[in-house]
C-alpha cells in the first residue's frame, strides 16, 4: 500500500517539476521576445530611419500574400452565408445573413483569418531568412559593417507587419461581405436590398475599427515573434526549420489566444 | 595596438576561455594558432566586439571596448574589417552592393560612387566584371575574395581573418595567402588572423601565438614557433596525433 502511495507521490512530483521547467522556458522565452521588441522599438525612433527596407518588407509582407487574403476571404464570406442561411431558414430568420455575415467577419473572421495567414506565408519566412543570415553569420557580418541587425532587419519587419495587416483586413472585410452576399443572393435567391439594408443597419464604426486594431497587434506579434525566432536561431539547417516551424506555431497560438482577451476588452 | 587582458568567457559550463592574454603591435600581422574548439572564434569575436567577456579586457589603442556604449561600439567598428569563415556574404544583394554596403550606409555615398569604389576594391582582389553577379553565383575562393573587398572597402585599420584558407583547395588558399600579405603591405593595416593552417600561419604571420584550453601558451615569429620546445605547440606544428594535446572524444 505505502508502495503504491509513494509512486504516486513521486508521478505528482515529477508532473510539478515538469510544468514548472515548461513554465520557465515559457516566461524566458517572453522575457527575451519583450526584450528584442523594446530594442526594436528605441532603434525605431532613432534616426536613421530605415525607410527602403521597410517598403521592401511592406512589398514582400503585403503584395505577396494578398492573392492568399483575396481567396480566404471570398470563400469565408460564401460559406458563411450558406451556413448561416439554411441554419436560419430553421426558424425563419434568413433576412439576418447580411448582419450574420458582416459582424463575423470585420469583427472576428478578417483579422484572425488574415493573421492566421500572413503567419504561415510572411512569418515563415521572416523566420528562414533571419535563421539562415544567423548560421550564415551574414547577421555577425552585419555586426561588424558597424550595421545594428536589430534596425536594419527586425525594425522594418516590424513596422510593415504592424501597418499591413490591418490594411489587409480592410480589403479582406470587403470581399468577404461581396463573397457573403454572392451567394446570398445570387445562389440562394435572396433580395439583394434586404442583404445591403441588413448589412448597413446593424453594422457600427466600431465593429470594423476594432477589428483592425486587433489586425494591428497580430501583425506587430507575427513580426516580432518571427523575427526573434529566426534572430536566435542556431544549429544549421536544422535549427533554420525549428526556427521556422516554431515561428508559425507561437504567431498562430499568439493569434488565437490573444484575439479572445482583444475581443473581451475592445467588445464590451 | 591591440591589447587582451586576463580574458575570461564561459558559455554555460563550458569555460573556454581561461585568462588569455595577447599583445598586438600596430601594423603587425598576428596569427593565432589552435585546434578546432581551442576558443580562436570566441578570442576573435571579443576583439570586434560582437562577444562580451565574462571578465578581462580588450584595449584597442587604450580603449576597453568591452565597456563601451552600443553607439560608441558601432562607431570603433568601423575601424574594423573582418573576412568570414564561409565569407557571409550578404545573399539578397549583388556583389557590388556587398562590398559597397558600409560605404552607402555610413559614407552616404551616392550609387554610382559606390559602385565605383566597390569595382576599384574587387579589382584589388583580382576580381573583375563580377560586380552584379549574385553570391550564390560564385565559387568558394571568388566569395571569400569578395569577402575581403567588402572587408577593406571603408579603409580599415585592422582586419580579422576568421580562417581565411579553410575550404579553400591548396592553390586558391595560397592566392588568399598572397593577398593577406598584399593587403598589409599596400594598407599598412594590423591584422589578425585565425587558423589552423600551418603553411598560411607561417607565410602570413608576422608573430604566431598558440591558443591552448583557453591562453596564449606561447607567442614568437614563425622561425622562433618553428624551433620551439614547447611540446603542446610542437605536436600541433607538426600535426601529430601522438602527445600531450588530447582529441576531444577520443580515449586512447
């Protein structure tokens, strides 16, 4: 009997001492990411400004993953009428898909799906260019051409992030209502001046700025998170994947984590 | 003049570096000599500064860099040139932008200027029509002589040499060679250099010091290291696996 209890004692032990060793990777891992952030915030401010790189970085993060945004959103605007119009036609409440639609998505649906996407697309790479400059001491070398890596890579990755996600979901939110109301509409035979007038009347400022304030703080976290991941990497090629896989995984947990703690305090 | 005192760094457990100490007079070509893992990277990165010690100090021309702001670092950085390993070229720009980045970036130089100074430096190098290839266009030896043209091309007063011949075959590692000393004789430059080439320490070298667990166990000019008594640095000149230096991972 005292066998069995001190196995137990000993499982309980072991669980607490790996959460704990978790915990503290995990508060080590924020600690240095709020540190690389607050040095990328004093070399922002401090001339000169890095203004080429930062257009290059708003080209690559912005132009290059709009055909993915463009798609995301229609296809998210379509199928949420269709859900949301044979769910409803349960209890005859149809006329609603346009508010349906147009809350879902500038609140919710546009900034997380646009987030979840430039992650994948521009926060994996952030992360393998930075990895690779790492192992291939191109970021030492930048060290040594008297050139503060910090200002010259994480700064304009973070500044385009912060900027083009929000300008991203803007034109995700409009295609995604267009979607809405093709299918809403041309598919299933609604009245399109019932849709818009649903849409318009339910529909406040608010709702879509505070989607793009939630846009604006997903964009800042992918750059940041990314950037540290691939700035920190170590390890080769391997450690290039890791970084890269790891850049991915946090963005996209940070996205979905921090979106309901946003919504809680900007929805109220 | 640069000067390493008492120069402590230890990466977790791992104590590399264990009070070395080494002197290098201005204009003198300083090769430090050691085994893989002796801690010749982490000497080197302490001297331009991208390593902090642990303890110890690194003068340069009095100044402890060690102790100096992050402006003030960045600004004696540009005295600085240092050849990598695998050269680091940058690998999103064209060569000439390679070597003419600390020119546009603190020279303010226009690009024409720029490209201008940068094809002069490629062709000292011996290097020409090149300039708006690709790195990844290059073969070993033309990267890491673009490596030196980015090295030398805001004029510095030292230059660092993080293996200058390894991966390179006999003959391109003895045309690096060539223009190591070429670089010292045309810029009156201080240099140091890391390696554990023998025949590129010996041509290169104006003073060789051996780095060994961690110190400078020995210094002296190629001849006086050639025919020395030290038996740690005897095995390692004659590359003998047999005597008091022990391979790591190996139990004899």
């Amino acid at each position: 009997m005292s066998n069995v209890l001190l196995k137990l004692i000993e499982c309980v032990g072991r669980a607490i001492t790996l959460f704990w060793q978790v915990f503290l990777l995990f508060t080590e891992e924020l600690g240095r990411i709020m540190l690389l952030l607050c040095s990328a915030i004093k070399q922002l401010v401090l001339p000169p400004f890095e203004l080429r790189n930062t257009f290059k970085q708003v080209v690559e993060i912005g132009i290059k993953s709009l055909p993915v945004v463009l798609i995301t959103a229609v296809f998210t605007g379509m199928v949420l009428a269709l859900q949301s119009y044979t769910g409803f036609k349960r209890f005859n409440a149809e006329v609603m898909v346009g508010t349906v639609v147009a809350l879902s998505i500038t609140r919710e649906l546009g900034p997380v799906l646009t987030g979840l996407i430039v992650a994948g697309r521009a926060g994996a790479a952030m992360a393998a260019e930075l990895g690779t400059m790492r192992v291939t001491e191109q970021i030492d070398a930048l060290e040594t051409l008297a050139t503060n890596p910090v200002k010259y890579l994480v700064v304009p990755r973070f500044i385009a992030g912060t900027i083009i996600l929000p300008s991203l979901t803007v034109i995700a939110d409009i295609i995604g209502i267009i979607g809405g109301f093709f299918v809403t509409v041309t598919v299933l035979g609604a009245n399109s001046s019932v849709y818009w007038r649903r849409t318009w009347d339910y529909l406040e400022t608010s709702d879509i700025y505070n989607g793009l304030i939630k846009a604006c703080f997903f964009g800042a976290a992918i750059a940041i998170i990314s950037c540290y991941k691939g700035f920190y990497t170590s390890g080769g090629a391997e450690g290039v994947g890791k970084a890269t896989t790891g850049a991915v995984v946090l963005s996209s947990m940070t996205i979905l984590i921090s979106d309901y703690f946003l919504s809680a305090w900007l929805f109220k | 003049m640069i000067e390493i005192v008492d120069l402590h760094k230890a990466f977790g457990r791992n104590h590399v570096l264990r009070g070395a100490n080494l002197k290098v007079e201005k204009g003198e070509s300083m090769v430090v000599i050691g085994g893989s893992g002796s801690g010749k990277s982490v000497l080197i990165k302490h001297i331009i500064g991208t390593l902090k010690p642990d303890s110890g100090s690194i003068l340069i021309d009095g100044v402890d860099i060690a102790k100096l702001s992050e402006n003030e670092l960045y600004e004696t950085r540009k005295r600085f040139g240092m050849l990598f390993q695998m050269a680091a070229l940058f690998d999103s720009m064209k060569v000439w932008e390679n070597v003419a980045f600390a020119l546009m970036r603190h020279g303010k130089l226009k690009e024409k200027d720029a490209k201008e100074i940068a094809s002069e430096k490629l062709r000292m190098v011996g290097l020409m029509g090149v300039e708006d290839l690709m790195p990844s266009e290059l073969s070993g030896g033309m990267k890491k002589r673009v490596g030196l043209a980015r090295a030398i091309a805001h004029s510095p007063e030292i230059l660092l040499y993080d293996e200058p011949t390894t991966g390179l075959d006999p003959i391109m590692a003895d045309a690096i060679n060539d223009l190591i000393i070429e670089m010292k004789q045309r810029l009156s430059v201080t240099s140091v250099a890391i390696t554990h080439d023998m025949h590129s320490a010996y041509k290169i070298a104006d003073r060789i010091a051996m780095l060994y667990e961690g110190s400078i166990i020995a210094t002296g000019t190629p001849d006086e290291i050639k025919n020395t008594d030290n038996a740690i640095v005897r095995q390692f000149i004659t590359g003998s696996a047999v005597g008091p230096i022990k391979i790591e991972g190996v139990t004899a």
